[in-house]
C-alpha cells in the first residue's frame, strides 16, 4: 500500500500517488531500481529526516539515488542546487560558504570530500548536515542550476515551481510520452537538458533509464 504524503501544504508536482504504483520509476546500470510506490515512500523517508523547507545541495549523478533525491526535494518544497558530483573541491566549497546550504545529498564514494554529520543512509547516497543556516528564499523558488562548466564561479539560474511543472507537462504533450515508454537517461542531472528528460518521463509515469556512460 502506497504511503500517503500527509504533511500539510505538500505541493506534488509528480503526483506520485497518481502513478501505478508497481511500474517502475527509476533503474541504474548499477542495478538499482524504485517503483512508483518506493519513489512516493522514499519522499517521504527523506522528508521526515528534514522536516522543513531549506536549501540543500545535491551532487548528482546518473543514478537512482541521484535522481530520487532531486524528486524528494521538489516534491517536498526543499530548494535544490544540482552540482556535478566530480567538481573541484575548492569550488565547491566556495559555494558551500556563499550560500549556506543546510544539506547535502552526495554519493557515498564522496564521503571522504566532507567531515559533516551523516543523518541518513539510501540508495548510495548520503544525507549530510552542515549545521549551516539557509538563507531566506521566494516561496516560489524550487531549484537552482549552474550555467558553467567546474571552472570559475557558477553563475545560478532560478527556477520556480511552475517552471518545473510547465516545463514537465509541455515535453510530455509535445513528445505525447505515456507511462508505456521507456527513456534513457545519459546527460547529467546538474544540466538543464538531463534533467528535463527525468522531469517530463516522471510527471508522465514512465520509466528512466539513468546511466554514467554516455
């Protein structure tokens, strides 16, 4: 039985609870695979070890557990900087310092980069506490993206909650994607176009094929 998401005010972009919840959401070259009800769950696991809206800073790669974190983040009004999990160390920590993050959701093949408290385990990922208080944000701020590559400072694009949700439903009606199809993902998360492709086949029910290898 599929885990209701009770707490008040939540926004359901993906409307997870709408989706057939034995058809498979998201599958890894590594393995790893959610179903629609595991996806709806694991939102709400990640939520409870949280509980508020702040920033967090997810470096994600191409796999389950990259993606599910981005899902739980926005389905949760938890505002997320996308970050290539293999980026300079120094820069990322100039934007640690810049902008306050009061999370990270990293691999753990990353955990040696960081000597924050470890809050919570799954999917190869780990959920680290800063203790780092987040700046105040718009209420309308969902998610936040660089324009660069791991050189220089990123310069950061904001995108509201009716962006992710335009965005979603325009490529679903335009590419007429249904819950039968199948997309692989191979661009990386942190970039616009990767995550559009998680975004529209989510929204639509269908399955993601996440993968590392280009």
């Amino acid at each position: 039985m599929v885990v209701q998401l009770c707490k008040e005010g939540i926004l359901m972009v993906y409307n997870l609870l709408q989706k057939d919840s034995d058809a498979i959401a998201l599958v890894d070259d590594s393995g790893y695979s959610l179903t629609y009800e595991e996806l709806n769950n694991f939102c709400c696991t990640f939520y409870s070890l949280i509980r508020k809206r702040t920033l967090i800073f997810i470096l994600a790669d191409n796999s389950v557990g990259g993606a599910a974190g981005y899902l739980a983040a926005i389905e949760n009004k938890i505002v997320a900087l996308m970050l290539d999990p293999n980026m300079d160390t120094i820069l990322l920590q100039n934007l640690i310092k810049e902008y306050s993050p009061e999370y990270l959701w990293i691999p753990e093949k990353c955990k040696g980069r960081f000597k924050y408290q470890t809050v919570g385990k799954m999917l190869n990922f780990l959920l680290l506490k800063t203790e780092l208080e987040s700046p105040l944000m718009n209420a309308d701020l969902s998610l936040l993206m660089s324009t660069s590559g791991s050189t220089g400072s990123p310069k950061l694009v904001r995108h509201s909650y009716n962006n992710i949700t335009a965005n979603a439903s325009n490529v679903s009606m335009s590419f007429q994607i249904s819950k039968k199809d199948r997309a692989l993902a191979s661009l990386p998360l942190y970039f616009t176009q990767g995550l559009s492709v998680l975004s529209s086949y989510i929204y639509s029910g269908a399955t993601v094929i996440l993968t590392n290898y280009a």
